[in-house]
C-alpha cells in the first residue's frame, strides 16, 4: 500500500523517484562544485518545500556516490522542519584520500525522504523504569572482532 501527502514546491528540478516504491526522491546539483579530498560543500538544490504540520524531510546521501566516489552529506541525515521555508542545500563531503569529484549542474546529489513524525512530550522524572538493556551503551551487546553474530 502506498501512502502519499501533498508537498507544495518551488524547483528548478523536481524531485524525483527512480523507481517506483523507492523511499527518496532524488535532488539534483544547481552548481557545479568540485570537491578536492577530504573537502566539504554545501551544494544548491533549487528545492524549496512548504511541508505539512506532523511532517519532516530528511536529506541522505545516495548510494552509488557514496560506495564509488565516497561521497557523502556530512549531517546525514539533514532535517528539513515543516516551518522551514528556504532553499534546501546539501553539505556533501569529498571522503576519499586521494581523488577529487567534480559535480555538474543536474547531477543528483541527494536523496529526500518525506516522513510523518511526533512531537515528543517530555516529562521530568525522577528515575527511569529499568529495561533489558539498561544504561549498556556503544559496544554493550558485544563485539567480536574476526567473527560475524
């Protein structure tokens, strides 16, 4: 089953879904930027969205640029509030050592994926009930290194 909202939308380039039952819709590049190694920037996309309330955009990188170029969004994801009204930019990152990556105006640079969320309802306590896992943290369940689990 298929579930879609209406997103009002200003763009050079629509977002786009590759394929159909894919979770992100494609953004593209409105400026060509070369990124040398290691280096960071924060790219144009065109996009600009008037989300629903109980809504958020989250901004990933896409796969393929990232296992063959190592490129990818430094704050992955990157939100986008229901109240945000302005031009979605990506801040993508060069991660390779060794070579640089040139990006041209219409390359897809991105994904956006559109979720409904919750607004949480923080209540101070004094204690917190006790689960299974309790204050275990990073690496907690284990690790073992050379073997899989």
């Amino acid at each position: 089953m298929t579930h879609s909202v209406a997103i009002p939308i200003i763009a050079v380039n629509t977002p786009r879904y590759a394929n159909p039952g894919d979770a992100g819709a494609d953004l593209v590049s409105t400026e060509a930027v070369r990124l040398e190694p290691g280096e960071r920037a924060l790219v144009g996309t065109g996009v600009r969205i008037a989300l629903p309330e109980g809504y958020a955009a989250f901004v990933v990188p896409r796969s393929g640029l990232a296992a063959k170029h190592g490129i990818t969004v430094v704050n992955s994801p990157g939100t986008v509030d229901a109240g945000y009204r302005g031009e979605i930019r990506v801040s993508l990152l060069n991660t390779d050592s060794e070579d640089a990556y040139d990006i041209a105006v219409g390359d897809r640079i991105a994904q956006l994926i559109v979720m409904p969320v919750v607004t949480a309802r923080f209540e101070p306590v004094d204690e917190l009930p006790d689960s299974v896992r309790g204050e275990g943290g990073f690496g907690s369940t284990g690790y073992t290194q050379g073997k899989s689990e």
